[in-house]
C-alpha cells in the first residue's frame, strides 16, 4: 500500500480529519528568522536529555527544546535518545543490574545493553546521566553522574517555568522512538502522549509531535490534539513502519514532489537530514507542496561538518558552524534542529 493512501486510511478508520500545515503556527518562522530548536537540549554543552541541557538551550535562545520518547516497563515516558541506555546512562557500572543486560531486535537490527523498557520508573530513577559523546565532546563528561532521567512531564513542566522565567513561550517537541517496536510489546507510545498533551492542554504554541514512522503521527492526528505534525526522514531505507509492512516506501520517494504531496495530507513540517537540503529543491519543493522545513542535525565539531567548513586537524575542533547556519538560512529553511542552539541563535541574527 502506497504512503499516502496508508495514512489517509489510518486517520479516516480514526474519524479524524488530518492536520494540515495551515493550522495555527506553534513559534513559527517571524520576524527573527527559522525556529532554532535545541537538540535533546543544548547537547554540545551538556549531556543531553539532562535539565542542565534544556536550560541552557533555552537560556541561549532556543525556540523549542526536543525530548526523545522511549516508555518505562511500567509505561512511564521518559526522554532518552535510545531505548538502550548503556551510552547514556551509568547503568553498565550498577551491579545490581548486571543481570538487565540483555540482546533485542529494535527495528530489524540486533541490539545489545540495557533497555529501558526492562526498568520501573523508581529503577531508572537511580541511574545518572553521562555524555553520549566522550571522544568528541570530553568537555561534557564533567557533568556525567549529575543528571537524573527525566519524565516526558517534567519536561513540560520545566518549559513552562522557563517561558515565565524568560517571557517567551518555550516549545517542547517530542519525538516518538521506534513506536511499532513498543507498540508490538505492548507499551504503545501515542495514546501515553495524547494523554499528556491533554493532560497539559498543550496547545499550536507549545507543541509540535514528530516521528520517523508515518503511522505514529496518523495515530497522534486521530487523537484531534490540534497540534502540528512533523514527518522526521532518514537518509537511507524507508521508514520502520512501512518496512515492516512490506510497504517498499522510501525515504527518497517520500521526499519527491509526490511524496511531499502525499506527507502534506497529514503533517505540517519534514524533518530532513540536512545533507538531503544542501544542492537540492527540497526547500522549495517542501514550500510547494504547504510544508514547512527543518533540517537535522546542525553541530559545531568537524567531524559533523562539511569539508569545506572544517577548520583545525582534530575532529573534536569546532570548525566554522556559523557558515553552515547561514548557508541553510540562505535556503530559506524554516527551522534548523542543533546540539549547539547559542551558535544557531547567533548566525540567525547575523
């Protein structure tokens, strides 16, 4: 069954009409150009998913501010990138957890650590936070150990103190993470995330929902949570979902002009990696169909960065970030996704 058709279907058997990119705006592309939305935080200055990483997102000027969704064994979200948590997490060095450690197959691939769908909320409670990155980001690991895993609401209670705090509103932007894969254990994502936007009565400006898997965000649609959808797309294969069915659905296809089209029917926003942007129409084939873009992921070390914007011999060197913001502003997305949102805030005032 073709992409399109797929999702019209879900979100018709839902009896619900689609959300459409002329929904209310939710901190949009202004007066002050594309939405900086801070990656897991601000990732490149702290381990990311931590407080610390949101504040200081939101403190050097994030528009919105990203928590990843993964559930607890006792159907908690909590904001992780991974579902396995062994590069995130000091749960490797917690002898009362060896015996957790263990192989599963997420999304076709084998997988080998601890996995926070085999903890309770009070366990993963006790674990402590390092960073992802060591050998590119050492400065960070001054901070592993600091940080407790945080639930999907105290993000949003946390956006909500700094919008007071900073008098504008803050935009959580949660993604859902391998949602046919926690749906076929039971401990499916979407209805635990509806329940908290209700719950938080979450409106346009304050959330935008996003997944890789086309059929998560039918299901969130069908929820009429009035908030916008965002169609997050890889660089190879197609999306989980669709894979699983058989569906032969790339990520190419869903990025031709049709494909745009057919997103357009139920999302608001694509979310492509940034090297599908750069020597492409997609910006302007997002804006033709009624789609917004927001490219993935912007970082300031050379080992992320194109050659030509690479500056020093270490990978771990920053190299020239601002000029790869401007590059991508210069295309008219409308929103860039980076670990580093002070640089992005910086190279969008000019």
């Amino acid at each position: 069954m073709q992409l399109g058709r797929r999702c019209l279907l879900l979100a018709a058997a839902a009896g619900t009409a689609t959300v459409t990119a002329g929904a209310p705006a939710v901190a949009g592309p202004g007066a002050r150009g594309p939405v900086v939305i801070g990656h897991r935080g601000a990732a490149g200055w702290r381990p990311e998913h931590t407080a610390a990483s949101y504040i200081h997102a939101v403190e050097t000027g994030a528009d919105w501010i990203e928590p990843d969704l993964v559930p607890t064994k006792d159907h908690e979200l909590v904001v992780r990138h991974e579902n396995e948590i062994s590069q995130t997490t000091d749960v490797a060095l917690r002898p009362e957890f060896a015996g957790r450690r263990t192989t599963k197959t997420v999304d076709g691939r084998q997988v080998t650590g601890w996995f926070t769908e085999d903890f309770t909320l009070a366990e993963l409670r006790t674990l402590r936070a390092v960073e992802r990155l060591p050998a590119v980001r050492n400065r960070n690991t001054v901070f592993d150990g600091r940080a407790r895993i945080l639930t999907f609401q105290e993000v949003v209670d946390l956006a909500r103190r700094l919008s007071k705090a900073h008098r504008r509103t803050v935009a959580v932007f949660p993604e859902t993470k391998h949602p046919t894969y926690f749906r076929s254990i039971g401990l499916p994502l979407e209805p635990r995330l509806a329940s908290a936007i209700r719950r938080n009565r979450l409106g346009p400006r304050e959330c935008v929902v996003q997944s890789f898997e086309p059929t998560s965000l039918s299901r969130i649609a069908a929820e009429r949570l009035g908030v916008p959808l965002w169609q997050a797309l890889g660089t190879t294969g197609g999306p989980y979902d669709l894979v699983s069915a058989g569906d032969p659905t790339t990520y190419r296809d869903m990025m031709s002009p049709a494909g745009l089209a057919r997103i357009a029917a139920y999302a608001d926003w694509i979310g492509p990696d940034k090297s599908s942007v750069a020597g492409t129409s997609l910006v302007a084939d997002a804006h033709a169909a009624g789609l917004r873009i927001g490219p993935y992921t912007f970082r300031a070390e050379n080992q992320f960065l194109p050659a030509r914007f690479r500056r020093g011999s270490g990978p771990a060197d920053f190299g020239d970030a601002l000029a790869e913001y401007a590059l991508y502003y210069d295309m008219g997305v409308d929103a860039v996704v980076t670990d580093f949102p002070d640089l992005a805030v910086s190279a969008r005032r000019g």
